[in-house]
C-alpha cells in the first residue's frame, strides 16, 4: 500500500486540524475512506449560512470583534459565490465541505479565519446543516406532492361522471367512479404531507451551541442564532443534540411510505396501459419503446418510480442499521448517514415531479372504462342490497345473488340482460325497480354513504380538495 | 394432498358465507393457509365494540329494527362475555375472528345475526379494528415512555452533580454530568411520545361505511358511528378506506426509532457493566448467570431489548414490502399486516417496560465514574477555550493543547498533574486560573450555554422534566 | 411492579442454575422477557438428539461412566416420548428447552443428571440445535420446491404448444410458448434448491465441544458426536461455534430469494385471473368468495404469498440488524435469532406447498390464450428481423417494422390482416414469405436460439426437467 | 415544465431507436428521469467485450459478413480506448452505455453498425454487462478478503500465546489466546469466500442470446459466445436470462454477510481502543482527532466501516424489494439494480481494504492484555470443571464455584489469590493441583478439545490457514 503523497492528494487541512499530538499523517487510503466532500459538499449553502449566524453572534457577544466578524463574514459570502460559479478551489486532499470552506477562509482572511470555530464544533455543524436542508427538501417535496394533487384533481375533474369497474383482490367489484378512485390518491397523499409537515416541526431546533457535546465555556446565544436562521428554537440538551438523527429516519420514514403510494399508483399504470385493460393512454412524451419490439410502449417512467421505492426503502433501512446500537454521543458512523437522505430526498422528489407531468398527459378513456361494465358481474352487490331493503337479512341476501351470478356464468349471460322473470325464479320479492340496479350510473348514484362514491359525495370531495389545494399554492405565493 | 375433511376442521361458516356460486369447498390445506383466527382473535374486544356502534346506528336509522338490534346488541356481550371467560367456542373451521364473533351471533339469535353485516364489508370492518387496536396500543406504549423517562429523571435527580467522562467515537472527550447524559435519553423518548401522538391523530378516523370500498346504498349515519366509537371524525374516501395501511407503517416506524433509542441505552448499560467500565451494577434481580461460568453477571435485559430491535425493524419492512406496488382497493396480501403490527406493539411495550424496572435496580458508582477523570485528558478542551479568551484563534489554541496532551503521553503524566511551570512552555499567555479548568467539576461547571452540561443548565432541564413528566401523569389519572 | 410470585411462574431452575453468587432471584417480570421456552420447544427433537450423541460420546471417553450415560440417555429417550406424547410437564418458571429437559432429567435420574452438562454450555447447545433443525427445514423445503417445479412441469407438457403473448413492461411484446414462461419458473425456483443446498453444506458441521466459547479441559471427542450426528465434520474454531449465526442469515437470505420469486409467479396468477387477462381459473377449493360482493372469486392463496413475501424479507433484515456489531463471542441478543428463523422457514414451506396444490387445479385456457394473439403486434419482431435476413441493417428494419406499426394502430388494422401490398409500401424487400412470421405458432417456430420459445427448444427443455425432478424424487425415495 | 430542447440535451438517439411509431419525443424530463448513463457507464469494459464476442459469433456463423464484423470489432476497441483515455464524447443526450457506444460506432463505421444489435436485445446485454461485472467485482472482493485474514493472520502469529479475557454478553468468561480469537474472524471470512465463489458459479452462465425473451430466429451459436467469454455455459431458458436479477441478490447477501462479520471486528476494535479497554492501539495513519477536543485519537476507520454496514443491508433491501412482485420478463423497474450493486461491491471491498491496512498498523499490548486477568474471575469455570474431575456432577461443581466467586467479591480478593485453606472451606475435594487452574496460561493449556483455546490447538490451526492463504495467493499468481 502507497504512502507516498503527491502534493495535490495531501491532506493537509487535517494535518494542521488536529495535529498536535499526532506524529504521522493519516493514511491516503484511510483520507478517501473517510473524507466525505463528494457528498456533503451540496450542503454550502446551509453551511455557509450557519457560519454568517454564528459569526454575527460571537460579535454580537463580544466574543470575537465586530471587525474579526465583518472579515469572516465578507469572507464567507465570497466563497459561497465562489462555489455557485464554479470557481471555488476544491481540492483532493479535503475532508469535508466544513474544512474545505475554512480553509479557504483562512486563504481569504487568514488566522482570524480560525475565531469562526470558536464555541463550535463539526459535530454541531453536521447536525445544523442537515436540518437546514431537510427544511428545503421537506419544502420541495410538499410542493411536488401538491403537483401530483393537482394533476388528479385535473383528471377527477375532467372525469367526474366516468364510471369504471372498482377492484378488490383485482377482481371487478363494484362500479365506481374513476374520479372517486383518483380522489384516493390525493387523500394518501395528503397524508404524506401531513407527516412531512410533522417532521419539519420536530426538526426545525437549531443544536448549535452544542459544540462537541457537552455545550461551551463561551457566553453565547444560541436563541440569536436560532431566530436569525428561522428556526422555532434550540435543541434541549446539547448530548442530545449532537447524537440524535431521528430527523433524518422520521424523514426517511415519510418518503418510504409516500413512494409506496406512488407504487401503487405506478402499479395501476402500467395495468391500465397493457393491452388487457386499455384505461388509459400515457401520452408518447412520457413512454418509451424498444429497441427490439417496434411495436411497444413501455409505461417505463410508472415502471422506474415502482423500481425507485425500493432505493428509498433501502435508504430508511440504511439509517435504522447504522444508528442501531450507538453509545452516545457522536460517533463517525453518523457520517454514513448523508448518502441515504440524499438518496431518499432526491428519488421521493424526482418521481413526484416525473408522476405529476406524465399525469397530465394520461388519456383516461371513458368509453373504454365503461363498456368493460356491461358483461360483467360488478352491479351483483346492489342486487343483494335491493334484497336486504326487502327485509332479507344481509347473508340470504347475499346467497341469493350468488346463485343468481352463477346462473349467469352457467347461461353465459350478463347480468344486465337478465328480465323480471329470470330473476324471480330466484326470490319472489324483486320488483322492476331492481332493473335500475343493474345499470354502472345508477349503481353508484344509488349510493347514500359519507365519502361513498356517488356523484354527489365525489363532487363534494372535489370541491373540498380544490379548496385545499388552492390554499396552499397560495401559501406558497406568499411565502 | 388430502381433501378429506374432519368434521372439527369443516370450514363451514365460509362455505356458507360466499357459497351461492362456488361448487366446491375450500381445500383444508388453502383454508389452514388463508384462515387468521389465530392472529386476529387479539382483536374481539375492538370488533364487538365496533359491531355494538355499527349494529346501534342501524337501528337509530331505521335499517333495522330496534328490536333485531337489541337482541344482536345484548348477543354480541354476551359473546364478548364468553371470550373473555374463555367459554367461547372458538372451533377449527373458523376463518378471522369476524367469522367466529358471527356464527356465534346467528347461533343465539338465528337468521336475523345476518342483520349486522349490512351497508358493511369486512373490509371496513378489519380496518376498523386496525385502528381501534393502535389506539389502544400507543396509549399503552406512551405510558410505558413515560416510565422510562420516570425513571431516568429519578437517576438523574440522584446523581445531578455526578461526573463522568463524555464520549464521542467512544473515546472521552470532556467531563460531563451523568445527569445530563441521562436527560439526553429523556428529550429522544420524548420525541417519540409525540411521534406516536402525530400517528394517532392521523388514524383516529372511523373507515366504517366504506362497506367493500365504493360506500353503500343504505342511508348509514358514519359520523354517528364514529363519534360513539370516540373517533374525531370519518376518513373522507370510502376507497382510500379500505386500502389505506399508512397508520400502521407510521405506527411500525415510531416503534423502530424507539427501538432504536432503546438499543442505544441497551448498548451503553452493556458498556458500563462491564469490568472495563464498572459505571453501573444492574440489579441481581435483572441480570442472570451463566450456565457454565459461575462468575458470570450478564445484563441481559439490555442484550435482549439490543436484539429485538432486529424484530420491530424487519416488522417495519415487512409492511413496507407488503403493500409495495399493491392496486387499490383492498388486497388479500394485507391480512397479512396483523403479524408485524402485534410484533411491533408487543416487542416495543415489552422493552419499554423492562428498562423502566431495570433501571431502577441500577446503581450508578459515583466514585468511580469520578476517579475515571482523574488521569485522562477529558478536560483539553477547557485549555483550548481557556487559550481562545487569551484571544488566541481556535485553531492555533487547539495545536498548542495538542501539544501539550502530546508531552503528558510522553512523559507519561496526567493534564491534573502540570504545573504552571509546565504550562507556560507551551504558552506565555497560562495564568494560574487555568488549573481549575483541570478539575471536572470546575470544567462542567464553567460551561455557560444554554442546554450545556453545566449544573445550573441542567437543574433547569431536571426542573422542566419533572414539571412535564407530572402534568402527564395527572393527565393519565384524569383519563 | 409486582414482585410476588406463584409457585408455578418461580423460576426455579435458573436460580439453581447459577445461583452461587446471586442474591436474588430473577424478577418475574425479567424472567418473562428473558424466556425463550414458547419458541424454542420446538426444539426438543434436536435437544435431546444432541444430548444422546454427547452422553454416549462422554461415557465412551470414560469422562462419565457407562451405567450413567445409560440412565441419563433412557430418560431422555423417555422424556422425548413424554413431549410427543403431549404428557410432558411444561412449567411456567422453565426458561428454555434445554433446562426444562434438564429439569425433567434430574426429576428422573437424580443428581446424575447433572452430568449430562459435562464439557458442554448452552452456547454450543443452541447452535447444536439450530444446525440440526436447518438441516430439516432445509430438506423440508427442497422437496415442496419440488412440489411446486412439478407442478410446473406437469402444466407445461399438458400445453407444450399453447401460444400466448409474452410480455416486458407489462405490454405484449413476441408470442411465446406458455410451457416456456412456466418452464422459467423452473429454472429460478433449481437456482433456489441449490442455494439452500450450499447453505446446507457450509452449516453441515457440528459446533458441539466449544462449550462456552474457549473449549473443554474434558477429553473430549468432537468428531464422535459430529459422526453420530451426521455432520461432515466439526466447527473448527470454538469461538467462531458459538458466535457465527451465518448459517441463519444465509439460510433466510435463499428463503428471501424463493420468496421473491413465488411473489412474481402470485402476481402473474393474480394478473392472470383478472376478469382483463382471463388467462386461467384457479380451481374454486384454492379460491374464496367475498362476504359482500357474491360474484367475486378471489385468488387469494396467491395474494396472501405475495404478501407472505414481506415477513421473509422482514425476518432477513430482522437477523441481519441483530448481529451487527456484536462483540465475540455469545450476546443473549442472540437469543432473539429463533423467530425470525421459524417465520422464514415456515413461511417459505407453507407458500411453496399451497403453490404446488394450488397450481394443480388451475385450468389454463389454451382458447383465450391464442386469441389474445390475433389482434395484436407481438409478431412485430418477425417482420424486422425477416428484413435483417434481407440485409437490412437492424435499425433500419427496426424502424421500418415501426412505421407498419403505426400505420396499423392508426387504420385500426392488426398486423395478421395485412396483405403483400399494404407490405410493400413500407419496403421492396417484402415478399410472400413474410406472412407466415405473423402466425404466432410460425413466429415461435422460426426461433432457432439455445434456450428460446421454439417448440423444439422447449421440447428439449421439458425433457430435460423431467429427468431432474424425476431422479431428485428417486434420491428422496432412497433417502 | 419546459419542453424546449437544447441540442446538447437533445436524446437523439432514442428518437432514432424505437421513434418508427412515435409520434412526439421523449420529453426532457422523463428522459433524465429514465436514463441510466451515469450509474451504467462503468460497463463500458464488460459491454464491449460481449459486443465484441457477439459480433465474432455472427460473423462466424455468417449473419452478418466477416468484413462487416471486423470493421465493427476494430471500431469498438478504438471506442474502448476513447473511453479509457478520456476522449469519449460522452453526450447529455445519451440514455445509457449500450446507446452511446452504439451511437459512436454508427459515425465510426456508419449503418452497417446498426448490424451489431441483429440477434440481440438490450435486455440481454444488460444482464451479461452485470454478470460480467460481478465476476470481476467478486474477484476483487475475495482478494480483499484474503489481504484482511493475511492481516489477522499474521497478527495471530505475533500473539499465538498471548493470552487475554475471552467475553461473553461482553462479560469475562474465560482466558482465552488472543491468537485463537482472531483466526476466528478468519474463519467467518473464509466462510464469506465460500458464499461469494457459489454466487460466482451459479451466475457464471452466458444470457446472451435471449434476445428480448423469446430468444431469436438468427442462427446463432449462444456457446461460441459464452466460451468466448469465459463462461461455464449458458442460460438455459430464454425468458429466465432476462428476467433473473437473483445473481444481484445473492451477490449483495453474501456482501451483507461479509460486512455483518466487519461490523463486529470493528466494534471490537471502537471497544479495545477506548481507554477503558487500552487492548489495542490503531497507528496514528489510521486513527483521526478532534477539532475541537486536542486529545482525541478516534478510531474513524472502524466506525465508519460500521456505519457503512447499513449501507449494504440498504442495498440488499432495496434490491429485494425491486424485484418482489414483478411479472415476467423483463421490466424497467430493473434498471434501478444498478446502484444498489455497485453500492454493495464498492462498499465492501473498500471496507475490506481499509481493515487490512489498518490492522497492519494496529499494536496489541501483550502486557495490558495479560494484567486484567490477574483480578478478575475468568478462571472460575476451571476450578468447576476441576471439581467435576473429582466426580461432582456439574450443576453442583458450578454451584460450588459460584459460592467461591460470592466470597471473593464479598472479600474483595481475587481468584488468584486463594490458598488451599480458602478453597477447602468450600469442598474438601480440593487438592494443590487446583492452584494451576488460576493461572490464565494454565488454564487455557489446560483445554483438550479440538478446535479449542489451547496452544497446541492454535497453532496447528495457524498452520492450517497459512497454508490455506499461501496456496489461495498462488493461485492469484497464477492467474
């Protein structure tokens, strides 16, 4: 194994970081196990920002000189421009995105570049940043949430009459209407903003201040710091504080579970594109083909988001194993955790972004969705429900129509083409009325129930989540 | 394969159930398969509760008569009556335990127990249930976090001024107060408390009236339901009701962080009871001996709860995987959720519990974990902050310490044993006030952040604690 | 927490076991939680199959004398009758199996019974014991594979010409023969038997003679035992013996892989009894009915193994997150590797057997399957690479086959409706011989590949299985 | 969402590939969404050499003309060495690796390159590229796993009689060599090399010729191009070549196993370097400092490796859960196998390398290590088994000795400093000779079973495995 150094790889940041009482430096093989700037370097912005927060707070302490403070300061917004437009001197021999920015301060400013980390420790640092950035992603992900919303809002509008056969066990159940089944999707999905916006608050403390682990001997503000970043307060307990990543596997949890969602919609994508159902039509900006098959096209972008669920399965459980077991308080394991919240972060934002435009451009056909209902058995609960209404209690009722649909299946006969005198045979109580039953639109209007799937209550959730929605895009207008 | 049936294994009640078009029984092999009695049975007392609500507002809404569901009302606690005496005849040929509670029901009032099943589908009924039961379950699991907090904060209150070296990579880092070690655990299980309160206001909404899954032709009052069952209202599509799990994935994974807490503890009272360590003795009555070793103390309650957060993680990905890319509506695969849930809730409660009890057994050794600072280097950081008020930059500050730990490893003496003599051949800057920043109890005592390990900071926190610990005590009293 | 306790919970075995230095008995509670005996009973066969195998291997090394091996191995034989028999006396206060056998024993035989335990801890012993039950549980498992690739084979030869479309992404892309999709199957399902077989082979060595971790000063013979047993051989490191749970993670790792590949299989059995597909019927013993919907035949056996498939996948993770980071050599962690154990294996047999019955009475429809055919494109493939073999560059007959695509889609025209002129629009190269490549049963016959959908491939492939399966049964029948 | 195309971003080659009956292209989004290139384009080696194996066999069996397949095959590895030195005009509009070599070959050779896909699907490249890429990945992996058994090794040999605490539930249980805890790491990683060469047999199996799934209607020999490749044959059924991901997940179990058995050596290694233990010091190359606490030697590389563990645990879940449920054959949900592979084979050898370098650099204090045997009580099972030699059955010798350890711990006096008179208070069985049963170097000389902590022991498995590593090391050499 090499030791020899060319000058470029050198690490020399660390060297002088902790060099004291070390007499050999780190090992080239041990700095690119360990360094961690190809990940955490997307953090600057929320690095950087911390860093403007606690420099303005030891002046305003008088820990450090308001001058000192003004250098640093002017300092940090140079190399943050300095990274957005590409110029920043990124080189192999640093650690991290933290070293990499304070090495570059102490080019720009020199020694009193080294008064930034007064009162501070990276073990704070790595926590401050990473709930500064699950802020933006949480952000990010319940705009892109609302945009799914949206999209089958659009479509639950546009098909609010629309029936299509309901599934359970993906046999024909009932008729239901198409809009009722996109409805489902945006109460899921309200959940997972929900659970997002839950974790936001439970993260939104800022843990500087904590330095290594134990708090400092310096007289600083962490609430000054905590207001100027917008946080809703500090972490209690600075152990707590530098050892806790809860945040980061509650968030994790919530993108797990809203790709599930989005799986189970993918799921009845690429069933509704195949041949056998013929629903909808994903329009050919969003399907691919073959290289082989020229006659295929493939649903491959509701294929890859169901194939993604599992990166962000595997991310949550990522962060579930490595925490498991940890004495506290911060131990280098915690670096791991950077790669899955991206991982998750990323992948939950990219198929709901992907999901809510491929949407758009979805043709649901009607005409198709309705005609699957005429030589099928999905009105055979409204005739038991006539029965019940008939004073036959549920199971009888229940028997009866069984026998009634096996007739049909042994006669090859829909249910629709049956007459008075057919269905007598079986129970004298059916009256002509019970003719209306068997048709999909009446069916469903026949229904009574809160939430049901009747063009009234649809329409009422419709109105309901256009309420929703709107508010909230105008929350994000103000904001 | 054998088809021949023993009367005992008859599965009847299903052959009676949707028997109208099927000609030939359940295979014993496939009923033994799909049957779930043995896992759902926990749930009797929420699927009466739910019947006596549903079978209640029928007959306030004329669909049935008051006095069908007077008799289904006074049967069904009798049945729960004969359960809870352990005189219910549950037989093999049962399926769930909605079919046992049924069969019963026809068995004491005849055919009108057929009543109860209308504008109602097992479906709406097992997510019902579901949802009744985690209500129940986070109750018993918030009171059990409780008890570990409770029993933390008592520690904690013992040994408020203790020291004892802080770690970070498991190695010392700075003195600290066991106290606030302690309180530590006390703000993550204190997340987790509201975890669980986010979940439990986000699945308490009644599914019932969702029927199959499109909602049902009966004019069924949902709300009055709901309100009699004490959910805060219903869930608002009748689709998303019945192929919703999300409430038990968030409930699995509330449960994984706080395994994963615990396995944190666990780790560290594994640490510190052993010879290296010596920080603790667990009670005799919480440890246990060796089959072939006499010497033997292990702390296995720790060891165990460490092990079974391997349970409540895989319970977390078996649901994930379960519903993984399911069509809506409601699928078989989802029986399969009452597995994982009762493993989680039951491993979680269970671990919960031990370490309340455990903990209180425990002894903390005072002395040792203060003679363990003697002749380490705990206290560096304090010469560096001291350095640092000598407006001497960090970094620089942070070599010179280095240096100076670096002598003492060398000549083999602790940083308590320098003299100002031999400070002052790193730094012409030493004063004699440095010497106390040597002494551990001056060290915690000159931190000054807020949430910091000093006594005044934690004393607030023990007084907070108590303060939150109680109200929700007496919450529970009032409950 | 009550600390009383009845006669029947004392746990009076532990506190004799390592009572020595103990000064108190274990709490109730923590005996609860420490208890294994409702899990691992299961294991008295290979309890008591081990310790025949090392009494009679310590009374031939003379460490104890014949006439006490002698009573010692008939009270065992006794005791295993007693448990089968279902008249053994299980107590609440009995830990684990091995010291209620223990217990039990010295009941009979007195204080000789005592030295069964000779050289031996219960380390070794549940590593004994998880050894002998995976080789059962392994064996179990290869034959229902068997079951279930028979199964397959048996419907393959019955439609070793039936044609039906084969799919990527879900859409019809090239006819192929079903015996050829279910001979797939096959393949991945010989891939798992030869897993579990390499898992078998690697854990096929008795850990016996490590005793607690270092090794017995007994004279004792490892090899002995090993060869009564039937083992290949012995752990060769004592340390590694009891510390390895490798085998279990490898064995719940194949069972993962079988899992998952019976998930596809349930979802196309699932796809393909949809009212869409219509591609088979699963006979009405292997499928239910709804209690509300009486026109349903549900394909629940397969839904509820896909579903399955979480809790293997659950039990991997489950062993996976215990056994990190676990210091040499046993942690009672340890302990909690048997449930996940148990559901993995359990699972996986149960799903396969109900696969093998199941598939048995599922009637392919050979009618449908064909028709599905004619309307279609999947022969689109032929005609581009009929234009190849005219020397047309394969991108460019790519591109031409799907311009006659398009051109069919958009005159609602199928690719077999196509007349030698529509043909010669799109390419001069055409000529008569092209119409046969839109037959399917032609298509799948111009396949000339390894391995491919060619009836005379398939053929030979059936062959094939049939000689495998038919020689592993032999080896069974001598077995 | 913009739909304007710059002409860099432009995917032109897809258009190209399947646009014969498309209509609109692929819009921006959904082809970033969808291409793979970035993750895909380490292939670059394992996809032209399938090309270049295919395109001989076609000439061979003149598919295609012998001075069309050499124009072909020489522009391919001019193509390879673009890729190697840089030059490659890697373009954002490539979708993945297949489509930007082939790209590059059409302007190098022009429309005879489009004959190289004729008998081909990017189904089954994709699936050879992968098998490829594992034979190489799990050569490398075994190489790193034969480098850290050299390194433990060869540590083993410095320490073959020094003795140290053997731990169980981190507890001492009994003197154990040093060296006999370290070989059984060797064996676990032995066992890892075992499950890593089954993988590689079973997946060393050519798919090439399966086409999409039906295999082909060109003459092609799938042996020639197998031999050619240095397979041991092919895959045997068309739509299982590409439809099997089970190689991936074998792979990333067998890589989850290896760094379980990682995750363990380095929380030894975190607990050996603390100052507690002081068993081991990591060279100072291998260990990183504070920067903020100037006394820290932290042991990063080992808890990042810990850490890292749940990274591949990610993997295999994600892998795992990919692939449940998916009908056959192939699917785009399978292009996302790709970073949960590499992240697997990237991770562990890393790891791997990382642990034999730093064990090199590791030193065992032989002295520190001996010293905490003098008072503790690992001795205690020898002076029970020394009992047991006197013919006291061995539950009643362990509670003797259990006595012996209370009144030690009572006394505050160690094992080692009982005399005869002490011992004898307890059983007058005691004779001189249990004196040497205190000495840890008696003790572990004392062990007579194979496989044991003896010396005798040890040594001859030192010399098993230095014989096992030095031939598996000339077989690398020969190579």
């Amino acid at each position: 194994m090499p030791t020899k150094k060319t000058s470029a790889q050198k690490p020399v940041a660390n060297a002088k970081l902790w060099g004291g009482r070390f007499k050999e430096e780190l090992n080239e093989l041990a700095f690119d196990f360990s360094k961690s700037i190809e990940t955490d370097r997307r953090f600057y912005r929320e690095d950087i920002a911390g860093s403007l927060a606690h420099v303005e707070m030891l002046a305003a302490e008088r820990i450090i000189s308001k001058s000192d403070a003004m250098k640093i300061a002017k300092a940090l917004k140079e190399i943050q421009g300095e990274i957005e437009r590409g110029t920043f001197p990124f080189q192999s021999g640093q650690e991290d995105i933290h070293m990499a920015i304070e090495q570059r301060l102490r080019e720009k400013v020199g020694a009193i570049g080294g008064k930034l980390h007064t009162a501070r420790s990276r073990n704070d640092q790595i926590a401050l940043d990473e709930r500064l950035y699950l802020r933006r992603a949480i952000n990010d992900i319940i705009g892109e949430i609302k945009g799914v919303q949206t999209a089958l809002l659009q479509k639950a509008k546009q098909h609010a009459d629309t029936v299509m056969p309901g599934y359970t066990h993906l046999q024909r159940a009932q008729p239901v209407l198409l809009s009722h089944h996109l409805l489902a999707y945006i109460s899921m999905f309200q959940r997972d903003v929900e659970r997002f916006q839950d974790g936001f608050r439970r993260l939104n403390l800022s843990p500087l201040g904590a330095a290594a682990l134990g708090g400092t001997s310096f007289p600083i503000d962490r609430e000054r710091v905590a207001t100027s970043l917008a946080f809703d307060g500090v972490v209690a307990n600075s152990i707590d504080a530098v050892s806790d990543r809860d945040y980061l596997i509650e968030f994790a949890s919530a993108c797990a579970i809203t790709m599930m969602h989005l799986s189970r919609l993918a799921e009845e994508m690429v069933l509704w594109s195949s041949t056998e159902f013929r629903f909808i039509t994903i329009g050919d900006a969003f399907t691919t083909g073959s290289s082989i098959m020229p006659q295929k096209k493939n649903p491959d972008m509701a294929e890859l988001a169901r194939g993604k669920t599992g990166k962000v399965y595997g991310a949550l459980m990522n962060l579930l194993t490595l925490m498991k077991g940890l004495p506290l308080a911060y131990n280098r394991d915690m670096q791991e955790d950077k790669s899955p919240m991206f991982d998750a972060a990323d992948t939950t934002k990219a198929c709901l972004k992907i999901f809510a435009a491929m949407l758009s451009t979805t043709e649901f056909h009607r005409d198709r969705l309705r005609e699957t209902l005429n030589n099928d058995f999905s009105c055979a609960t409204e005739i038991a429900d006539y029965l019940v209404r008939k004073n036959i209690p549920f199971r009888d009722a229940h028997e009866i129509t069984g026998k009634i649909v096996a007739f049909c299946i042994e006669k090859k006969r829909s249910l629709a083409s049956l007459a008075m005198d057919d269905l007598q045979l079986f129970s004298s109580v059916f009256r002509s009325d019970v003719l209306e039953c068997l048709v999909p639109e009446k069916s469903v209007a026949l229904k009574q129930s809160k939430g049901s799937t009747s063009p009234k209550e649809v329409k009422s959730q419709i109105a309901f989540w256009e309420k929703v929605l709107r508010s909230s895009a105008q929350d994000k207008s103000m904001a």
